[in-house]
C-alpha cells in the first residue's frame, strides 16, 4: 500500500503543479497561504513546517504568523481583506475552533471548516470539504473501494473529520454508523462493518478481535507515545484486515488536499466566483 500511496502523492503533485502554473501566469504571482497559529498549540508546529517544505516544493508560498486570540483574530481578520493573501488556515486548540473557524472569508478557508462551507457540505453543494475527510476518500479511490451500500463505522465525531466525513461517505451512498466515547457495544458495530475509519484521537483503540477478515480499516489517528507516532489503530489488525499505515498513510495526503483547496479557491476567484455568493 505504501508503494500505491507514494505513486498517487506523485500525481497529485503533478497536478498541483500544472495549475499553479497556469494560475502563476494569469496572476503574475505564486498562490500565497497565510497559516496563522494562535495561542500554545505545540502540536500544530510540526504540521506547519512540513506545509512550508511542501509549498515550497509545488511553488505556494506558506506565510508563518502566530499570536494570542486578540492577535490571531487580527491577523485572520487582516488576511481576509488582503488581496495578496489566497488562502488561511487557523492552528489553535480544539475549544476554540470554532470561534476562530467562524471569522475565516469562505473562499479563503481552505481547511473547510466554516459555517459557510460546513453547510455546502450539509446541503451537497459544491465548496471547501475538510481536507482530512478529502485524503479518506482519496484512500478509497487509490484501493478502488466502492462504498455504496457497504456498512462503514466512522469512530470518531470531532468537526475535522468525523462530522464532515460522514457527510461525504453519505454522498458516496454508504451506509454509516458514527461511533464515539459514548457507545455502547463498539466491537459489535466493528465487526460488523466493511469499512471502518477510526480518528478517536486514542492509541491502539481498535483491536485485532474487533475486526472481520478483509475488513478495509483507515486508521486517521496520530498519536504520540513514548516519543512514537502511533495510529488509533493496533498495527495488528493488518495482519487480518487491510489496514493504512501511521505514519505513511491518511496524513500524507493531507496537506496535498488542503492545497488542493487553495488552488480551487484561486480558480473561483479568477473565473469570478466566491466562496460568499448568494445560494
């Protein structure tokens, strides 16, 4: 599988890089993407490193800006009015998501997680999905997995990615149940589904014994132990189900995704849309 996903991060880049070209010469200028971390969120560090060494290896320019909430609201609201600025995206603890998320200019949040653009999402329009759930469907595509009508599991709620996965699995007509730390009976759904995601942010949560042969298992989870990265998913699972790697497998099309988006985004503006128009 790690040969397959390295081939299709090829790709992917190849196509990033043809249309930023293209968007380079109408525009006279590199796509620019503000991230912007606000307040003690030392997790989010790592993550903004690699999107810079990514951007500058598909021509983005990744600007770093990091503050307080009183800063970093001025800076989300100071990047939204500039011209210069193409795309935004907020690094801050997971309470306050939603408050920072809110302020972002639709057609500058490329992380998706906007009202705005969560309600496309709600009502099957066309807009910025999240990125994470994006690099699942990615997965499924790059496996040739058809989920109509299968049985998926989804453990895991959170805004970023179980919420808004379910959404698009339900696009693609799967049958889904979203597990979370309030079931009951996990290891039931588990064994009874053809799909299962798991992105419960808890190391080694899902269990060889949780699992049927086959089963294609996407394990999101990024966990840190003992100075590892762990998945949420007990490495062997793999040896009855097919099972992504951690790290190696979700989290590397991640930030491709969220480029993806920007450069959407810079293809709307240039063709006279917005992320705000009317519905």
């Amino acid at each position: 599988m790690k040969d397959k996903i390295k081939e299709r991060k090829k790709e992917i880049s190849r196509r990033i890089k043809e249309e930023i070209s293209l968007i380079t010469s109408k525009i006279k200028r590199a796509p620019v993407l503000l991230s912007v971390k606000i307040g003690e969120d030392p997790s989010s560090d790592v993550y903004r490193k690699s999107l810079f060494r990514l951007g500058q290896k598909l021509g983005i320019e990744v600007v770093l800006r990091e503050g307080d909430e009183a800063q970093g609201k001025k800076l989300i609201e100071e990047g939204n009015r500039d011209n210069g600025i193409d795309g935004i995206i907020v690094h801050c603890l997971r309470e306050n998501l939603l408050y920072f998320t809110q302020l972002l200019a639709p057609e500058k949040d490329v992380e998706g997680l906007s009202p705005w653009n969560l309600g496309k999402l709600i009502r099957g329009e066309d807009a910025l999905y999240p990125a994470t759930p994006l690099s699942v469907l990615e997965i499924l595509d790059l496996l040739k997995f058809d989920p109509v009508g299968k049985r998926a599991l989804i453990i895991g709620r959170s805004l970023i990615v179980g919420k808004p996965l379910f959404l698009l699995l339900l696009r693609r007509h799967a049958t889904i149940t979203v597990a979370h730390s309030k079931t009951r009976n996990l290891k039931e759904l588990a064994l009874n589904s053809e799909l299962i995601v798991v992105a419960a942010g808890r190391a080694g949560l899902l269990k060889p014994d949780m699992v049927r042969e086959g089963t294609l298992v996407i394990d999101v989870g990024i966990n840190v132990v003992k100075g590892e990265i762990k998945g949420d998913v007990d490495p062997a699972v793999g040896e009855k189900a097919i099972l992504t790697p951690v790290p190696g497998g979700v989290g590397t099309f991640t930030s491709y995704m969220l480029f993806s988006n920007l450069i959407k985004s810079m293809r709307r503006k240039i063709e006279g849309e917005t992320g705000n128009s009317a519905i």
